[in-house]
C-alpha cells in the first residue's frame, strides 16, 4: 500500500472491497468514480509486464532475476488456446485461465496506477483496486476528476491500457 494525497492505493480481495464500500462514509461533495481497466488481462505488453514482475520480484527478495524471467517468459507467451475446435497461440497479453494471469496482471497495475498517481497533480481521497477494477474517492471538482480519467486513458504509452 502506498499513500496518497490523503488516501491510500491498495489492492482489496473481492470480500474486502465490498467491505470497504460498506463502511466508506462520503461528504456530500464527494465524488465516487468506478473503474474498469478494459481487457486488462489480454492487454499488458508482455515484455514490460515481466520487467515489472522482475522489479517488483527483485525488491522482495535481492536476488538475480534471470530465472524468473526466464520462467515467467517460457509461462506467459508459450500459452495455446482453442476456440471452435481450432489451436492458437495468444501473442500479446496473458491468458486469462493460467494461475500467473491475477499476479501479473496486479503487479502490472499497481505500478501502472501508481506512476499515474503520482503524476497527477489531483490525487483521489481513496483508490481501491481488486484486479483490475477501481473505486475511488474524489474531493475535487467534478472537472478535476473527469482531466484526471482523460490523463489515465492516455497515460499507457502502448493506449491500450483504458479505464473506463
């Protein structure tokens, strides 16, 4: 978790957002925003998503980080699929069925979110992310927040990552 203007970036399992909407209380001039990373899974560019995982994997544990991207290599882009009886190879983006999917995909996001953020000169109250969907809390004006989404949909240098 890292914080923020006067909130907080965090990742919420399912039981622990729902939670988190329930007991939020808001000033009347709040403004609640919700979030969806659109087809966030199939989405990340694969070699910068490893270089993420690697980092963040590197932070952790000091170590050498040539065999987990090795590894997360060999997992996330040898990943074959069939549809209407035919093979495929999926060529950009993970698969959302193999186990690597969530943790790559919330490594990748919390990094991703927290450039935006940080760069941005409104910051929500409070952000709360499960995956790749956000709610968050906003005490600007209704202008500030709608320039902050504009900046978000622009932010990833590939626009394919959109909150919408």
């Amino acid at each position: 978790m890292s914080s923020l203007g006067g909130g907080s970036v965090s990742l919420l399992h399912m039981t622990d957002f729902i939670n988190f909407i329930k007991r939020t209380k808001t000033g009347k001039d709040t403004i609640l925003v919700t979030m969806d990373v659109s087809s966030s899974y199939t989405n990340i560019p694969l070699e910068e998503g490893i270089d993420l995982v690697c980092q963040t994997y590197d932070k952790f544990h000091n170590n050498n980080t040539h065999y987990p991207r090795e590894m997360l290599g060999f997992i996330l882009k040898e990943n074959s699929f069939q549809f209407k009886g035919e093979d495929y190879l999926q060529k950009h983006g993970t698969v959302m069925e193999i186990k690597t999917a969530v943790s790559f995909a919330n490594i990748f996001m919390a990094e991703t979110e927290n450039k935006l953020i940080h760069q941005s000169y409104s910051k929500p109250r409070e952000w709360q992310r499960c995956i790749d969907d956000v709610l968050s809390l906003w005490d600007y004006s209704e202008k500030d927040v709608d320039h902050f989404t504009a900046q978000a949909n622009k932010f990833h240098p590939s626009n394919e990552i959109i909150f919408l």
